[in-house]
C-alpha cells in the first residue's frame, strides 16, 4: 500500500467547512487504496492574527516564545482535520512535531528540518490509514518549539515525503502553478502541466515556498501542485516545462 503525503495550506483552509473538505481529499485518497500523512497549516488568518498579539508585547518579541505561539495555529488545524476525518469513519491519529521526531536547526522562526522519527511514522501507518501532523512546527535538539519560515508548511510536507520515500501533493487554492497570478487583471495564464524546480522558482513564491523548492531541488525531488479534488496537477522536478492543454478536466467527478 502506497503512502503519499497530502499538505494543506491556509488558502485551503479557510475555516471549518474547508477543514471538512479538506477531511473528505483525504477520504478519497484512503478509498483509492493510499495511506495519507495530512500536513497541515493554521485556518487562514490565524498566523496573522497571532503574531500580531506577540507584537503587542514588544515590537521584537521574543524568538522561542513567538515560534510556540504560533504553532498553535497549525495545532488546531491538526485536532479539526482529525476530528473531521473521524466523523467520516477515516482511522485517523494526530500527532505533533514531537510525535514524528521532527527535528529542525537554525533560526527559531526560520529553522530548517534536519531529521525525522521514520520509525514512528511508519508505525502509525499500520495502525492506521491517515495521520495528521502539523506543517510549519518542528523541535531543536533542546526540545524548543521552532518554525519553518512563512509558508513552511510546504517544506514540511516535502521533507516528510523525501524521509518516507512517499508521493507529495501540495493541495492550493488554485489547480496546479501558472505563468503569473491567475487571480491578477489581464491575459488569462496557462497551467503547466509540468515544471522544472528552477521554473517553479522563477515564479513568484506565492504559491508555493521557495525555500521549500531549492531544498526539493537539492535533494531531487519531485512533487505534485494541485487543488482540492483535481485529477490534474502541476508536476515539478527534473522535467521540461509544458503547458496543460486547455480540454483537460480539472476534478475528479
């Protein structure tokens, strides 16, 4: 049984009807026969908001203490997304960066993932069909809460993937990585179909986090940009660019 790992971003997670659509992706990974590692980031605006209370108390708040505040965020997240699978009577466990030993270094609130509890994770798969982990969030050598950087979610997912030797979709709020904003006034852009790590970093980050990219690039990995139900993604790797050719159905029926 394949495992694949599914990240969703806060553009997805717009609150907790998306959080249920979110939970139903998941289910129709685990019915087409998958296992799903869910990465998930805060509900949109949460991050934000957060921060904004930490700057309240000083415009320079401390590091630590920031970084732990605003993994509360994506825990939340993880304890929705689990619950909603559970009413959809998907095996679900949640667990936090401790729970999958995900280890970072660096800057409290720009570390970068060094290692990960492989062990742990793949136990849980057999006890289950789907785990959620919190993206973002990780742990030091000391045992300190620290982030990945803005948008690090995506890291998280892909470092997981890499670790696990499993398949990573990152879920947008868009169906896959255009030549410019599709939301932008102007000529309508076309989808790639594929994409090289170094065209998706020409892009402008919006959509996914460049620093997520070079390190996918660094270590060849592939990946998959998609949204909620489509049967089409953008796929980024060592591949040529090619455009999506317009006929092509976007979601699964």
């Amino acid at each position: 049984m394949s495992t694949i790992v599914l990240k969703f971003g806060g553009s997805v997670l717009l609150d907790e009807l998306h959080v249920r659509a979110a939970a139903e992706e998941v289910a129709r990974f685990v019915r087409d026969g998958q296992r799903v590692i869910a990465v998930v980031s805060a509900l949109e605006g949460t991050t934000d908001a957060l921060l904004q209370r930490a700057r309240a108390y000083s415009p320079k708040p401390h590091e630590f203490a920031t970084a732990l505040l605003l993994a509360t965020g994506e825990l939340t997240s993880t304890a929705l997304l689990g619950l909603a699978l559970d009413t959809l009577g998907v095996r679900v466990e949640t667990l936090d960066a401790s729970g999958v030993g995900l280890r970072t270094a660096g800057d409290p609130l720009d570390s970068s993932p060094t290692s990960l509890d492989t062990h742990a994770v793949r136990e849980a798969l057999t006890r289950v069909r789907a785990i959620v982990v919190p993206g973002f969030v990780g742990k030091d050598d000391h045992n300190r809460t620290t982030l990945l950087g803005r948008g690090g979610s995506d890291l998280t997912a892909l470092f997981i993937a890499q670790q696990l030797g499993a398949a990573c979709r990152l879920v947008k709020d868009v169906d896959g990585l255009y030549e410019w904003d599709p939301a932008k006034p102007g000529p309508e852009p076309r989808r790639f179909a594929s994409l090289s790590w170094q065209g998706a970093l020409d892009l402008d980050g919006t959509i996914v986090q460049h620093k997520a990219v070079r390190w996918a690039r660094d270590h060849r990995l592939a990946f998959e940009v998609g949204s909620l139900g489509a049967t089409h993604v953008t796929r980024v790797g060592d591949l040529d660019p090619e455009f999506a050719r317009e006929a092509e159905p976007v979601h699964a029926a």
